[in-house]
C-alpha cells in the first residue's frame, strides 16, 4: 500500500494561526503532510528562509502532529512534490479573491502533472481574515498582533519590528 504524501505550500512569514489550522486539518487528509517552506522576494520578506523553517517547525512540534515535516524549497511547486513524490496539495482559502487565484494555479498544476490533486481547505471563519502580510503590516505600525499568531510567533516578529524599526508617529 502506498503513503499518501500531501504538500502544504508557503512563505509563513509569519506562520498565523490560520497556517497552523490549515496544517492540523490537512494533517488528516494524508499519510505524511510535507510543510513546503518557500521564498517568494515580491513579499518582503521579514524573516531568512532558515528562520520561517525553524519557526514552522516549532510550531507544528507543539501542536503535536506526528505526521508532519518542514522542507525548504527554492523551485516549481510541481517539481518540488514529484520530489517528494506527493499525490496532493493542500491549499487553504480564505476568499474569493483567494480562490480565482489558487484555481487559476490548479489549473496550471494538473496541466504540468495531472497526477497531482489540489485540495481546498476553507479557513475557519473566526481566522479568514488572518494574512501574513497583514501581520507584519499591523506589527509594523505598533499594532496588537496576539489574536492572529501563537505567543512565541508573536515575540519573535516584535522583537523583529523593535530591531528593524517601527513605521508611523503615533
């Protein structure tokens, strides 16, 4: 019988609470979960790609998921899960927008490898609007980030925004 590799693709920078519920649910779709730690330089990046790996990481240690791994990758998604030999993507919505786009790049991917299924998982409506970029946006201008990333998440961008510098005067 064969294992059932998914692949849940990102930057998670900062990984959010709705990476880590996307993580746990997608979780149970698959034999082996592989967590794809991308880089993607049009995002501005805050933290190294080393960084993000090990804050994923810890993360899904403590959510307790024994089927889960952390790999980097720098490539295609398509070629980077004939890699891993994954069968499935996962891929979380949180909108509409989210989903003309994530379509659009299924489309593309069961056109390079129809043997590859994405999935759709929704995000739970109390973290749908939880994004990444908005994250670090709100961080920046010396916003309350608690609600939307883990408690250890949450230092490491604050000390991250203390070292770089806040934006706005008030």
């Amino acid at each position: 019988m064969s294992t059932r590799i998914g692949i849940y693709p990102g930057t998670f920078d900062p990984v959010t609470l709705g990476h880590l519920d996307i993580i746990r649910r997608g979780s149970k779709l698959v034999d082996e979960l592989i967590i794809g730690v991308t880089t993607n330089p049009s995002k501005n990046p805050m933290f190294t790609p080393a960084e993000r790996m090990a804050m994923v990481e810890r993360e899904v240690a403590a959510l307790g998921i024994d089927n889960v791994r952390v790999v980097g990758f720098n490539a295609l998604l398509i070629k980077f899960a004939q890699k891993m030999r994954a069968s499935v993507l996962i891929r979380g919505l949180r909108a509409v927008a989210d989903f003309e786009y994530e379509y659009q790049m299924a489309g593309m991917n069961q056109q390079l490898d129809p043997g590859i299924e994405t999935v759709f998982l929704m995000a739970d409506v109390s973290l749908q609007p939880i994004a990444s970029k908005l994250v670090k946006e709100i961080a920046l201008f010396g916003g309350d980030i608690s609600r939307f990333v883990s408690p250890s998440v949450c230092e490491e961008v604050i000390a991250r925004v203390d070292a770089q510098g806040r934006m706005g005067d008030y």
